[in-house]
C-alpha cells in the first residue's frame, strides 16, 4: 500500500509542477491545487508510519497512554486544516483571475498573447 500512496504523491507533485510551468493562469492555479493535494496526502501518510495500524484515536481506559495504544490525531487535523485553506485559496485566486482577465483581455501569465508561429 505505501507503494501506491508514494506513486500518488508523486503524479500529483510532477502534474501540479508541470501545470505550474504553463502559460496560463488557469492552469497554474490547478497546478497549486495539484501541489496541496499532494501534500496533504504526503503529511496524512506520514502520520501512519510510526504508530500502530488499526488502533483507535482515543485513549481508552486501561491501557497505557503510549504512542503504541492510539492513532496520532496531529496529522488528521493538520490535512483538515490544509484543505479548507487550500479551498479558500483557490477561490480567491480564480476571483482574483476572473478579475484580471476583465482587466487585461488576457489569461497568460504574463499579461500578453505569445506571437503566432
């Protein structure tokens, strides 16, 4: 299983990076979403590899209050937490395009059409 998880993050990391490189807006904020799906995904499985697989996230009564007893809540929260930043940022940033499109007429990054070939 860390086999797939590992190639998922990869081919998110390697898209949004490719997506990032294009010329147009719209593209390169897929491509920032790409990079934080990658790294929630990335910070969500590093919080499984240290404890025990399987066990509950709260403590129970008699067993010791040890890593090796319950899942660690830490990561869960901090992915939480990543999406729905992430999701707001995406939102301001395609008003933000939406805004600079009816500005300039242009969706490239740099504000003007590449020449023809």
């Amino acid at each position: 299983m860390e086999i797939v998880i590992a190639l998922a993050i990869g081919v998110l990391t390697g898209s949004g990076v490719w997506l990032l490189l294009r010329p147009r807006t719209f593209q390169v904020i897929m491509g920032l979403a790409l990079l934080s799906y990658a790294v929630n995904l990335f910070i969500f499985s590093m919080g499984r590899l240290g404890l025990a697989m399987g066990k509950e996230p709260i403590l129970q009564a008699g067993l010791p209050a040890d890593l090796a007893h319950y899942a660690d809540p830490m990561p869960q929260a901090l992915t939480l937490t990543a999406i729905v930043i992430g999701f707001a940022m995406t939102a301001l940033f395609l008003v933000v395009i939406l805004a600079s499109r009816g500005m300039s007429g242009t969706d490239h990054v740099d504000g003007q059409e590449p020449p023809a070939p």
